[in-house]
C-alpha cells in the first residue's frame, strides 16, 4: 500500500482544526476537511489538552519591522543612534539596546532582528497554582477523592472566604491537568475527572450527538394528550436508537396503538442524521396515522425542532432518566436484540435487510394484541382511514 507523503499543516489550516474543534465537531468530521486520518489532526489539538492555545499577539509598544529597517539603513550610512530615534520617534536607548542585543552595528539585519524578538517574547506567564504548593496538595486531594473541579472551586471560596491567593476558578483547574506545559497538576489526575477524557471537548459538542448536554425548546411527556395515554388511538409513535459496536446505530419507531415497528439505517448518531432519518420515515405513513412522536433526551434528537417543522407531527419528551415512559419502544428493543445482538457491528446491515426484520417482527403474534400480529392490526388502522 503506497504511504501518503506527510503533511505539515499551515497556521491557516491549524485555525481551522480550533475553530471546528470549538464547535463541537469531531477529530474523525475534521480529519475528513484534510484528507486525513484523525490521529493526525489529534497530534495537533492534544499538545495542549484539546484547549486552544492563546494567540500570540505583538505588544503595540515593540519595535516593528518597519522600524527595524529603518535602523538597519540607519547604521548602514553610519547614522547616530540619536538621529534614528529622532526620526522614528524612539528613545536613543531604545536604538541602542536593539542594536547591542542583535550582534552590534556590523552584523545587524532588520529580519534577523523581528525574528529574535519574536522568538525572545516567549515567555509564559506563570499559573497562579505554580505559585502557591498547599493549594495544590489540596486541590490534588480533592480531585482524588472524585470531586469535580467546579466542586473544589466553589469549596475553595467558602473555605478561604477572605484569601485570594487560596481561590481558583475551575477553568484553572482544568488547564492545569490538560495543559502539561504548566508543569502543575499531574496528568495521572485526570482519571478521576468522571469523563476521563484525555483532550477537553468543547461544550458545544453535546449538540452535535457526542457526550452529554440538554435539549432546548421540549415539550414533557406530562403535557402530552390524556388520550394518547390509554392506546385507544392510533397515530402516536415511539422512538428510540439501538446501538452496536464501532458507533453503529439503528433508529427505531414502534406505534402505540398497534406496536407496529419501523426500522432505518442512519450512518452515525448525529443529530441531523437521525432527524433526518425520523422525517424520511414519517413520510412513510399516513397523515392520519402520525400525530405525535415520543423520544427519550438523548442528544441525538436535538435537532427535534427540524423534525417539527417540516412533518407538523408534535414531538414529546419523556422525563429525565425515565426510558419506561416508552414502554413500547423498550419492550420492541429487547425484542429486536434477537436480531441484532448487543457488542455486534450494525453498519453492515442494509435498509433491505432492516426493513425484512421489521417485517418479521410484524408478522409475528403479540400477546398484548390478543395474539394479532402488529401487521394485522395498523392494516386495519390504515383501512379505517379510508
């Protein structure tokens, strides 16, 4: 297999690794930009934990480049110090200390200059923890003991309620365990984060179906019709994910009313990608015979106002940590496990293939049914709609 030359990416190209890695996308959704594997956009955003690094800045008090050759054609001509400073507005020991540190009237070159003082203006500035060893024997001893950063910052201000050099904010906790150049908290210290994660995610990735995070704009399970409830009604769905190894996932959607079950393909967890998945299939069914959908606040259905607008179905949201208010659609995945165990690869299942287990789930006899098949039952629906 022929190996792909290597690639040194640009500052350009590294602002667009941070940019998109602060909204929230992933190394594999950044890597696919570069043509690139994601380990190699990984090596660029772990050096410093996943947390952009400042951008370096020339104070507006240093000497240009401009100004730089200005002097370098002053001592050419053998100009006096004094007279360069005059003319750039600059004090004469300004010039003179310029000229000392790049190697004297005879060898200095404006470039040369810029680029020393550039690289000479590296000097980092030191943490606050770096400075104060008890707060970090306490801060450590917290952490150890699981307790999150924004915990040990809040219990530092009650504790030294008068003493600022004991307080921290929970940011400068987590820029000392992620950033190592700071040399101040152990990187071994992250294992008791309860992420554990290795580089910081941006707060914005939850949106984007990775981590955890809160869905806007819901509508409760508490609000949904009285009639909805009984079943005596059909046209109100469940919906759910099922998941497998290597990120693989199914969408599914059983009917209440009949447990009629619909199965789709969907190639990641993304919320725009099930959204999408939920609107292709609805479109699917009758108008009549999909009124309302029911999901759980997985963050793969952030996207649920999309959804929303474009098949005018009313979407409803069960309680937090309450997958029973879906009691259909739990029941119908244990069900389905027969077909797709746990621990195996989704991915390789077509659309044919899910819409023939489907099938087969819909054709077989249900207790809750009277021994009807859930096949029977929602033809029977679609009939009486005329």
């Amino acid at each position: 297999m022929k190996q792909r030359p290597r690639i040194y990416y640009s500052d350009e190209q590294k602002a667009i690794m941070w940019d998109r890695w602060e909204k929230g996308d992933s190394l594999h959704d950044i890597a696919r930009i570069f043509d690139r594997n994601h380990s190699s956009i990984a090596g660029i955003l772990s050096v410093t934990g996943g947390i952009r690094p400042p951008q370096r800045v020339r104070s507006h008090l240093a000497l240009s480049l401009s100004e730089r050759e200005e002097i370098s054609r002053g001592v050419a001509i053998q100009e006096s110090f004094r007279s360069i400073a005059h003319r750039l507005g600059r004090s004469p020991s300004t010039i003179s200390r310029e000229i000392k540190r790049n190697e004297g009237c005879q060898q200095y070159r404006a470039t040369h200059a810029d680029q020393a003082a550039w690289d000479r203006s590296k000097r980092p500035k030191l943490c606050k923890l770096s400075c104060n060893q008890g707060l970090i024997k306490a801060i450590t001893c917290k952490l150890q003991l699981n307790w999150s950063p924004q915990q040990i910052a809040g219990w530092l201000k009650r504790e030294f309620p008068t003493e600022e050099h004991n307080q921290v904010s929970h940011e400068t906790i987590y820029r000392s365990l992620y950033v190592q150049t700071r040399g101040v908290l152990k990187k071994e210290l992250i294992q008791y984060l309860r992420t554990k994660r290795i580089m910081r995610r941006s707060k914005h990735s939850s949106l984007k179906g990775n981590g955890l995070g809160q869905i806007t704009d819901t509508v409760s399970i508490s609000e949904r019709p009285a009639s909805i409830e009984d079943r005596a009604i059909p046209g109100h769905w469940e919906g759910d994910l099922i998941a497998g190894s290597k990120n693989s996932y199914i969408v599914t959607l059983v009917e209440r009313h009949s447990r009629f079950v619909m199965l789709a393909k969907i190639k990641d967890r993304k919320s725009e990608s099930v959204v999408s998945a939920l609107i292709k299939q609805a479109k699917k069914v009758p108008n009549e015979l999909y009124k309302s959908l029911t999901l759980d606040r997985g963050t793969e259905f952030a996207d649920h106002r999309r959804f929303k607008v474009e098949t005018n179905i009313d979407v409803y949201f069960c309680d937090p940590n309450s997958p029973w208010q879906r009691g259909s659609n739990e029941n119908t995945n244990r069900l389905l496990r027969q077909y797709f165990p746990k621990g195996t690869d989704l991915s390789v299942h077509s659309q044919a293939k899910l819409s023939a287990v489907a099938r087969q789930l819909n054709e077989r006899p249900r207790k809750t049914l009277n021994y009807e098949t859930p096949a029977e039952r929602f033809k029977t629906c679609v009939a009486s709609t005329g």
